[in-house]
C-alpha cells in the first residue's frame, strides 16, 4: 500500500477514495461498532472496522487506513459506558486520539492478535 501522503483533508479524501477502489487484500476480520476521532464521537452502530495483516481500516463519515508500519501501539480504552480499541498511530493529517468503540473487545482483540497484531490490554494482567 503507498505511504499516506501528507495533503490537505480534501488531497487526502480523493486519495482514499481512489485506493480504496484499488484491487486489495480483502478484509480477514471486520466488526461494527461507535468510533471516537478526536472530539467527535459516533456510537454504535456508525462505525466499521476492518482488519487484515497489512492494515486495520475504519469507516466513520470517512474511510481511516491504518497501514501496520504506522500503528505505533494498539490498546484497551475505557469510555464512561463502553470499552473500546485506542489507535496510536503516525499519520500526520489523522486526529491523534483515536478510538474504535466495540461491544465484544475479548474478540476483537482475539481477532487482531491471530492477524499479529499486539493488543495491549491492562486489564488483562
């Protein structure tokens, strides 16, 4: 997949939008859920995640790719009434709070980590 190129949010949205009608790895793993992009928040069932080993995406308003080599750390974050998949990541143009809602996070992170993927999860210690 090409790096994700540093533009304005209109560059960047053509720029999804042609990749992702590019022939790619069909999603292995996909799960709907809320998702939480910086301020705003959208709750289940407006968000989509889907997950191969090169990339975990997430459509809320917008379709986010998350190439594996820009995901820094992947781990549990509690709301007030959810728990949910925090996203660090290093795409620039991308909010850096970044968080997918899940009803089912045992599965999830079951899912991610058979795609290798490491979930950090502190309330599993």
């Amino acid at each position: 997949m090409p790096d994700v190129p540093r533009t304005t949010d209109r560059q960047r949205l053509k720029w999804l939008l042609m990749t992702s009608r590019k022939s790619r790895v069909p999603p292995i793993f996909s799960q709907i859920g809320g998702a939480r992009i910086g301020v705003w928040n959208a709750s289940w069932p407006l968000a989509w995640l889907s997950a191969t080993r090169a990339d975990i995406s997430v459509r809320c308003w917008f379709n986010y790719t998350f190439p594996k080599r820009y995901i820094q750390r992947l781990s549990r974050h509690r709301g007030w009434f959810s728990t949910g998949l925090c996203i660090e990541h290093d795409i620039p143009d991308y909010s850096p709070f970044f968080v997918f809602w899940t009803l089912d996070f045992a599965k999830l992170k079951r899912e991610l980590e058979a795609l290798g993927y490491e979930v950090h999860d502190p309330l599993a210690s």
